[in-house]
C-alpha cells in the first residue's frame, strides 16, 4: 500500500491532522524519550532519485525543492515535527532490500536499478532535443504512468508487508529474557509510524473512487485488523511482559477517527452554499436542516461504495449510520428548543418525519442495508409531539385566515356591482380553485410533517366551517336584488361544482365532514338553480292545470308545446354558464316538468282512453326532444317512465298490465302501493280482484332483487293524498291492501 495522495477534492491537510491530532492525544501510549537529532537521523528516508534536471549550457543549477525529491509529491505531509510518514518510507526501503537479499534477488534489484536510470537518461536527452518534442512528451507520459503504477503496487505489498514484519519483530524481540531498550523504541517508532499512515487513508475515505484508491483502503483495513488481532495474542499472553504499546485497540481508534471525521464534515458542510438556487431567501434555520441533510446522504451514499473493503462484522454501513444520525439529531434537538417560526417548524417536522426516514434510508442504494429501525426518530417523542402541535396550531390559525381572506374578497367584488371574469366564453370564479388549493396545499404538507395523520382534520374542519359561510353569503347576496345577480350566480355555481368534485373525490375528509360539506354545497346550488327556475315553476303550473282536461284529451289544447315556448325564452340566457352546470340546470327543469305532469295525472278524476295514453307518449317525445336539443343528456330515463305509464293506461288485459306495472316497479323502488293505485284508478274494465292481484304481484316483485337497471328516485317526490277515497270508491276494503308492506 503507498501513502495517501491528495487531490483538490481532498479534505484540507488542517482537517486531517486535526483528526489525527485528536486521536494521538486521546491514545494513552508511553512516551518513550529519545534524542531528537537521533531520531531524525535513523529515520531519514531512503529516496529514488526519479527526476532528472536537465539543463541547457550554460544555465545554473538550482537545488532541487522537496516536492522534486519526494518519490511521492502528492502525498500528505506532517511537517517537520512529524516524522511518521518519513519514517514509514524509509522503513519501506529497507523493507524491500531486506526481503529481496533473502530472496537472492540483489542482481535483480539491481538490474532494474540500472533500467529506471537508463530510462530517466533517454527522458533527459529527448527533452533536450525540440525537433521530436511531441513524440518525446508523449513516450515520457507513457513511461511516468507505468512506474507510477508499478511504484503504487509495490508501496502496496510493502505497507501491508510492513505490518506483517513488524509484528514478527515484536514477537521474536519480546520472546528474549532482555529485549533491547533500544530495539524497543525502534520497533515502538516503526508501528507508529505504520499507523499514523493507515489513519490518514482512513481520514481520505470520501475521496476514494477508483479500483486502486478502494484497494488501499482494503488494505489499511486489513492492517487494522491484523493489529486487533495482535492486540488479542498479547492479552492472552501471561508469560513475560507485554510491549508498552500494546493493546493498540485500532478498531475503537478508527471508529474515533469515523466519528471526528462526520463532526469535521457536517460542520464543513454548514458553512458551504449547498449550491440551490432558492437558498438565498430561505431562513438561516431552513439552510442549515437542509445542508446538514444532503450531507448524510451523499456520505451515506459514499459509504455504501467503499463498504467492500471493510469486513462483514464491522458493518461499516450502519456504523457510518449511527455517527451521522447521532450528530443530525443533536443538531436538530438543538435547533427544536430554540424559537422556531412556523415555516421552519415545518421544514424540521419534514426532514425528520420524512426527507431523512423516507429519501435517505429508504434510498434503492440503502434500503435493506441500513437498520432503520435501530436508529429510530431524529427527535425524542416528546420533542416531536411539541413540534407537531406548534404547527399544527399555526397552520390552522394561517387556513383560516386565508380561507377568510378569499371569501371577503369574493363578496366585496359582488356588492360593488363588479360581475365576473368570462374565460372560454363562461362566466368564472377563481374562488374554488383558491379554496380547493388552500385545503389541499396543506393537507399535501401536511401528509409529509405530521406522523398521526387523522389530525388533518384539525385542517379540513375549516373548509366544513367556509362552506357554510360561503352559502349564507350567496344567499344573502340572492335576496338583495341586484343587478348583477344573475352572472354572480353563473360564476358561483361554477365553484360550486368544482368543489363538489374536491369534497366527494378527496379521501382526507371524515364522512361526517364530508356529508356536511355535501349538504351546504347542495343548499348553495338550489338557492343558484332557484334564480333561473323561480320563473318557470309558475309558469308551469299554470300549464299544467289544463292537463286531462277534454281540450288536452282531445288534442285541441297544446299545453305542453305552449310550456316549451316559453321554456324556451327563459333558457336562452344560459349560453354563458358552465356547460356542465346548464347541464345540471337543464336536468333539474326537465325533471320538475315531468313530476308536475306525472302529479297532475294522479290527480285526475278521469278514466283514460286509449288516445289519451297515445297524447302522454307524444307529450314525452316532445318534452325530450326539448331538453335534449340543448344539451342535457343522460335523462332520457324520464321520457321512458313517462312512456311505461302510458303503456299501463293503454293496455286491456289485466295479466299484461300487471307485467308491465311490475316491470315499472322494478325500475323505480320508491313506486309505492299508493302510486300503484292512483295509475289503475285511471283505467277502465279492471275489477277489484284484478286491482289485488296486481299490487299483489308488484309488492313480490318488489321484495326481489329487482332489475340492475334502476332509474333514480321519482315517485317519492309524487305525493297522493287522496288515495284513501280512491279505494273506497274502488271498493278495495282488505286492510292488508290498504296497508302493504
């Protein structure tokens, strides 16, 4: 393994031997005094001479700088006090002279000595020669990256080579009766010198990326194992004494250096633009969560790729882990007592309830590895449940103020005679997209900051409360008469289907809140619809009261075609409202005609003749045609009842009525006993035995599952008090068919 390199991604050399200097005080080793010139001179480092200074005629020769000298200029240096990686290299060189004479390889060292120096010649005559300047740059590119890795390698198996030496010195020194006091302190001053380099690699972790770089610090790991294990020997060890440098507990140093080393990021991390263009105009709390966050989870991320060149049971993952979470949540718990404002409340609640469990341990790259469960919440519950009630508190009080706020404007626009914006040719209101954003703006942020998410109805709770007023506000303004009612009102029942589709399509509403919403959004929309319908309600009762008279029987009376005439005037001021409210709107008119014909017709005292029947199907042909001209589609089922009535009105015998009043029955569930009565009380040739076996057969039918196509409720709108005369005139007296089930 060779001495770390730095590049400009690199930790400052302050930082490193800060990290260093931490942990070489805190270790409690003997202090071994020795001459310091001696000391300097035995560990003066053996040097490769691999720069020649090639120099023109003439020109003087400059001393050579210690970065031309040093086999490794990268390298971190400690300074002149700090002997350690000066000694590790010379300890290096004599390692490989020593391993190389055992092996018989002296020739061959040799040789390759005499190679590099004919090479560094050929490097100093081609730069001499400018002609082939660029072939010459190039050969001597080629040659530099070749023995920089060659010197890689070898300072590699030499480190590692080193460590294995050292401790079968210690071995055989300790095993003599009287080990040198001399030998000692060398052998002391090797191992530290070997360890102060393993701690530098360590300290340069998040730098490393390539193959090579990862490879020594596999290496640097291995050495630190290698030493616990020694350190175990020693301890079990009871005959003679133990070196004063024993135990070296490299583990629980290295996890100091971890720990000194995530402090030293994260407060680097502090103080450095995290780079977002928006962090100017954050809050200093908002920066600092927000750094200190995308720290752990580059470094996490960083981790997870240099994990390989750590063993399995030192779980590097998670010990890298648990150091940034315990830093992140002091910080935090920190910043949690001190006065937050309302924003930056939230914005802590957010990276401990959710940036930090959910986007970093939960990344596809740390899902699985890292025991989030182990590490639990950044704050303590009681903490949290503060921070979660202080927002909660002000983000209800900031709804409803801004829930307010929307409202009085709206109204103020109303009452100064202002009418509303036309966009796409219909009269709008932004009112129900700022309420609908308002409330699900906050319950989005919300679903991210709080953990218990049943208190969003502390939130939504306010739009209950706005629609109530809201309703009160448009009816009041409806009463008022002014003059610009009636595009008010368009643009108001606009909001009020927007919001119709929030209420019932949104799922953070209880079900109590949601039918209480429902029920102020219906009672808005009628007292709109009643602004347009008011006028064709009387006109149609009065058409209506000419309905089974002899001229409408006969034909000579068009009620239903002088109804539509005038339908048509009143609806001709529609063409500026919601298409989907002219729909609603259209649907509502269409039905109320067919209920007040349908009750006038239960209202007759008349028997039906077969033309009359034949004038109810024409009535419904032409009051469909009507509606469906102008858009509202999707009610085509009240022309189809109108005409299942006048089916029943048609027919004479009394098994196919009763099919038919069955199939009748079978659509509408609310068509009740008395309905069944008051239609075969307008028919001729039925007699009472036949009048019981039909409502006999409806009421079984009824009492089945029915048809799946159902129409919507009809007849319970239909009211028929005069049943009771109805079957004494009829002469039905059986109290069970006066009172079915």
């Amino acid at each position: 393994m060779r001495p770390v390199k730095t590049t400009s991604a690199s930790l400052d050399t302050d930082t490193i031997l800060h990290n260093l200097s931490l942990l070489l005080t805190s270790s409690q080793r003997p202090a071994l005094t020795r001459p310091a010139s001696n000391a300097s001179e035995h560990f003066k480092p053996k040097i490769i001479q691999t720069h020649v200074n090639s120099q023109e005629p003439g020109e003087t020769e400059n001393p050579p700088d210690a970065a031309a000298l040093d086999p490794n200029p990268l390298r971190i240096r400690c300074g002149p006090s700090c002997g350690s990686d000066t000694r590790l290299f010379a300890l290096c060189s004599e390692s490989e002279t020593k391993v190389r004479e055992e092996a018989g390889d002296v020739q061959e060292n040799n040789e390759k000595r005499r190679k590099k120096e004919f090479k560094l010649k050929i490097h100093a005559f081609f730069k001499k020669n400018h002609k082939q300047e660029n072939r010459v740059q190039a050969a001597d590119d080629n040659l530099e990256c070749v023995e920089e890795r060659q010197q890689e390698q070898e300072e590699e198996e030499l480190l590692e080579n080193i460590s294995r030496r050292l401790m079968v010195q210690e071995e055989q020194l300790f095993s003599q009766d009287t080990p040198s006091e001399q030998e000692q302190d060398q052998l002391h001053k090797d191992f530290e010198a070997l360890i102060v380099q393993v701690w530098i690699t360590i300290n340069n972790t998040f730098i490393f990326s390539t193959p090579q770089q990862l490879k020594v610090l596999k290496s640097a790991v291995a050495i630190i194992q290698g030493q616990e294990e020694q350190d175990r020997r020693w301890a079990g060890c009871v005959d003679g004494p133990a070196p004063v440098w024993r135990p070296q507990k490299c583990v629980s140093t290295h996890n100091n250096l971890l720990q000194n080393m995530v402090e030293s990021r994260l407060k680097e991390a502090v103080g450095h633009d995290s780079g977002e263009p928006s962090e100017s105009t954050w809050s200093p709390v908002k920066k600092e969560v927000f750094r200190l966050g995308k720290c752990v989870k580059k470094d996490l991320l960083a981790v997870v790729k240099v994990k390989d060149c750590y063993p399995p049971q030192m779980d590097i993952i998670n010990l890298y882990a648990g150091l940034y979470h315990q830093r992140f949540s002091s910080r935090l718990a920190d910043l949690a007592v001190s006065d937050l404002g309302t924003d930056d409340c939230c914005y802590v609640l957010l990276w401990v309830n959710h940036c930090y469990p959910c986007e970093i341990l939960k990344h596809k790259e740390l899902d699985g590895k890292v025991k989030a469960a182990c590490l639990g919440s950044l704050l303590l519950p009681e903490t949290l449940n503060q921070l979660e009630e202080q927002y909660l508190t002000g983000k209800q009080d900031k709804v409803k103020l801004w829930l307010q706020t929307v409202l009085k404007t709206e109204e103020q626009s109303w009452m100064n005679g202002s009418t509303p914006k036309i966009v796409d040719a219909f009269y709008y209101s932004p009112l129900a997209v700022d309420v609908i954003q308002i409330i699900d703006g906050s319950l989005s942020e919300l679903s991210h900051v709080i953990r218990d998410q049943s208190k969003a109805q502390r939130v939504t709770q306010h739009l209950e409360a706005f629609l109530i007023s809201y309703k009160k506000r448009v009816e009041e303004f409806v009463k008022g008469n002014h003059w610009n009612v009636i595009p008010v009102v368009k643009a108001q029942l606009a909001c009020e289907e927007q919001l119709r589709d929030y209420v019932t399509g949104t799922g953070r509403l209880s079900e109590e809140q949601r039918r209480q919403c429902l029920h102020s959004l219906s009672a808005l929309r009628d007292c709109g619809y009643s602004c347009f319908t008011c006028p064709i309600h009387a006109q149609l009762k009065m058409c209506c009261s000419q309905l089974w008279t002899p001229v409408w029987l006969d034909g000579s009376l068009p009620v239903i075609d002088a109804l539509l005439d005038f339908m048509s005037q009143q609806l001709t001021d529609l063409a500026d409202l919601q298409p989907v409210c002219r729909q609603s709107l259209l649907h509502i008119v269409y039905e109320s005609v067919v209920l007040q014909y349908v009750r006038k017709m239960m209202k007759a005292r008349v028997k039906i003749e077969e033309n009359a029947a034949q004038q109810i199907v024409e009535d419904a042909q032409n009051i469909n045609d009507f509606f469906s001209e102008r858009g509202c589609s999707g009610s085509s089922w009240l022309s189809e009842m109108l005409c299942s009535i006048a089916e029943i009105l048609r027919l004479k015998d009394p098994g196919s009525v009763q099919l038919e009043m069955a199939f009748l029955a079978q659509r509408f569930p609310d068509l009740s006993d008395a309905h069944v009565l008051a239609l075969l009380s307008l028919k001729t040739g039925l007699s009472s035995s036949d009048v019981r076996s039909i409502r006999r057969s409806v009421a079984e039918n009824r009492s089945t599952e029915g048809s799946a196509n159902r129409g919507p409720l009809f007849f319970s709108k239909v009211k028929v008090r005069w049943i009771n005369a109805a079957i004494n005139q009829m002469g039905v007296l059986t109290s069970a068919c006066q009172n079915p089930k």
